[in-house]
C-alpha cells in the first residue's frame, strides 16, 4: 500500500503507486535526486539548468510502523520545532511520530477539564546543572502547546504521511502533574515539578478512584485531539516505594487479589479497557510486560531486543526500539571530547546501520508480531533544536536504510 514505482527514462518520469501515500514516497525519493535549492524551492542563481538520473526506483517500507519519538517534557520544543522534526521525518519516510508529552519535568499538553496542569506543572524553576550534580541553574522553564496548536501539529504530520501518537506517561514519571494536583499522589505532597533527571520515587496513587477520574478526563480531551488508533500510556519506570507504605494503595490491592508489586498491571489493563471504550489500542513501555497484561497491548522494547523478542512470542504486538542502538540521545561518537554532552550510551552510525529488528531465530509467526521500529530522542541534556538536529540528522538516514526495501537499478541508456 506504501510502496511506489518510479522511473526516469529519456521520455520522462513515470511514477506509480497504489496509494497516495506510496505516492509521496515517489515524490520524496523524486525530490532527493534534484539540487537541494530545487527540492526546497529555494532560489540559487548558479542553478539555472538540472539533470536527473536515468533510474528505476522501486520501493516500498519493510515495516508498517516507523517511528520517530520526541521528547518535549524535559525540555520543550515550540511548534515550529516539532513541525521541522516532522518535514525531517517525511524525507526518511518514517509515518509514526511519537510525542512524549508528560515528565516529572514538564506536563506540556493543555488540558481544559484541569487547568493546574499548564498553569503550574508545564513549567520548572530551575534545571540541574550537568549530570544531577547538586548546581541548579534557577532559571526557569516551560512551556505547553495548546489544544489548537496540538491540532495543528496532527494535521502538518497528515499531510505528510505521518500518524502522532501521543504519550501520557503513567503511572511513573508523573511528578510534574503531582505538583499541581498533590491529592493524585499517595501522601498527598507537597510536591515540586522535578529539577533532576532519572526516576522518581513519586507516582500516581492507584489506591485512591479519584486518580482513575484525574486520568480518564485527561484521556477524554487527547483522544479528542489525536485521531491515531493507538495511545501510548507510557508506563515506564514506576517504583512502587510509595504505594507499599500507601494505606489506599494496600486496600486496592487487596480488593483487586493482587499484590504491591502487580497494581500497575491491575492499573494499566483498567486504562487499557477505558481506552477500548473509546476505539484506541494502547502501546506501553516494555515494563508494562511484568504484569498480566492483555495479549491486545502493544509493548514497545527499550530494554534491549530482548523484551520485545519475548512479547512477540506471546502473541503481542511489539515496536522495536532497543536503546543499544537506536536511541538517539546517546553519543554518536567514541572519542566525546569534542561532542554536546549526552546522556551516555554510545551508538554511532555504523552501530545503528547494524541492527537488524527481525533475528533469524525468531519463527515466522512472532516476525510478524514485529511491526516496526522506532527512534527516540530523549532531551534532557538536549535543551536546543540545533543539537537535537545533530543528534538526530545522521542517524536518522541510517534507521530509515534499515526499514526500507529500496531497490535501484541503473539501467545503460
Ligand atoms: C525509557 O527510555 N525510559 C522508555
Ligand atoms: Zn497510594
């Protein structure tokens, strides 16, 4: 359905496809083969004439999902940002864009039903100074998009192609909205929007209904928002220090037959079912994967291969995006020196170029269980679109070589 024909013989360019998106893959791949200045429509008096190549293209993506994701909660990225983000992406081909939206740090989606959240949880005091050293640099930050500018961001990706899932974190990596609202936690706070990176001990209580409400309204606006069929709810991450010392939480768990270690499978099947109700299908964090959870999920692996390999197995759908390769925030070289500091990690071109999502001992059945890949970019040591774009740009060429099935001939005349 996504696949094109394309070529340019000396009568001229013939392009077909089935769709009209392998139509605009046709067109892109069309595009890279004339000087930048064309492709962008941007005039350069030293181009007056151009050839293109005789070629046959034929092409088509090896996966239905091919992802990107973006982190805007631990530092915020303006509308224009995200928008360049997504034209990158249309040139690689990739159709999923994945928008991180909550953090401890940063609550970045308005949400009417409570205003708390953009007025007091999408913005911090002040941001650790390097790797959580104890040096805070007290200058505030911030920032929301709008439901008007969400809405405008889904339609500048539909018309190139590309889905936006959005993520609303939960139950971990939630401190942000705890500190607007501190009766959603479990000794009720205070709380403040997080200053540091890494995981807090400090989530939602599962143990108290009016949680589920907090959460079933944030759902009720973003799916009006988002029209993808899938809702990625996060749940990465998420100790459970705070609910085994929670009188609320230990009753709910008794309640639901459960245990301490298990309410967030309890928790994540209750969203999940809620999100049926309202046509979505979840997409979780490979932790999700710790519970009984239902076969419908899909599980996203960042813990290595190794989480999706198993989910794939057990029937799950499953999108891979191991951070040994394909997470985007780490370093792209070995000698750092000279590099924007990163979080670590080392996973330079040749290293993303190398991964193969489908292994040969994975039988035929689980292979299709895999439908695609994903990127992500994490921004915590990333406060600048000009670093994302070079944390992200070489990178990204690489991801889309490996999701593609692009064969070119070049034929004599
Ligand atoms: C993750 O990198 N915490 C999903
Ligand atoms: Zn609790």
């Amino acid at each position: 359905q996504e696949g094109y024909k394309l070529a340019v013989t000396a009568h001229g360019i013939r392009l077909e496809s089935a769709t009209t998106t392998g139509f605009f893959y046709g067109l892109t791949s069309l595009k890279k083969m004339l000087p930048a200045c064309v492709a962008a429509g941007v005039k350069d008096e030293k181009v007056t004439t151009y050839e293109l190549p005789l070629v046959q293209i034929t092409d088509k993506p090896r996966f239905p999902y091919r992802g990107f994701m973006l982190d805007v909660a631990r530092h915020f990225f303006s509308v224009q940002e995200v928008k360049k983000m997504l034209d990158v992406m249309a040139i690689y081909k990739l159709n999923k864009f994945h928008f991180h939206l909550t953090e401890d740090q940063g609550w970045r989606l308005e949400i009417k039903s409570h205003p708390e959240l953009t007025a007091k949880s999408s913005m911090r005091s002040g941001t650790v100074i390097g790797h959580n050293a104890t040096v805070d640099d007290s200058i505030p930050h911030g920032g929301f998009y709008t439901q008007q500018e969400a809405r405008d961001i889904v339609e500048y990706a539909r018309q190139r192609h590309i889905t936006v899932i959005p993520e609303i974190d939960m139950p971990g990596h939630t401190l942000a909205a705890l500190a607007a609202y501190p009766e959603l936690g479990c000794t009720g706070g205070p709380y403040e929007v997080g200053h540091r990176w890494g995981v807090y001990k400090d989530v939602l209580c599962l143990g108290k209904e009016s949680t589920y409400k907090f959460v079933q309204d944030v759902i009720d606006e973003v799916v009006d928002i988002f029209p993808a069929k899938y809702f990625h709810i996060g749940g990465d991450e998420s100790p459970t220090v705070m609910w085994e010392k929670c009188p609320n939480c230990l009753q709910k768990a008794k309640d639901e037959n459960t245990d301490i270690k298990h309410l967030q499978q309890y928790f994540t099947n209750r969203i999940e079912k809620y999100l049926n109700s309202k046509g979505k299908s979840i997409i979780g964090w490979d932790e999700i994967l710790e519970g009984k959870i239902n076969q419908s999920a899909t599980i996203m692996s960042w813990r290595g291969v190794e989480p999706g390999l198993k989910a794939a197995k057990q029937g799950h759908d499953v999108i891979m995006t191991p951070s040994s390769h394909v997470y985007f925030d780490h370093y792209q070289a070995k000698e750092t020196k000279h590099e924007p500091d990163a979080i670590g990690g080392c996973s330079p071109v040749e290293k993303v170029y190398s991964y193969e999502p489908l292994p040969e001992t994975l039988d035929a059945e689980a292979k299709n269980r895999i439908k695609g890949v994903q990127a992500n970019l994490w921004t915590e040591y990333i406060p600048f679109t000009t670093q994302a774009e070079y944390m992200v740009l070489p990178r990204m060429a690489r991801l889309a070589s490996i999701i593609s099935t692009i064969k070119v001939d070049w034929p004599d005349t």
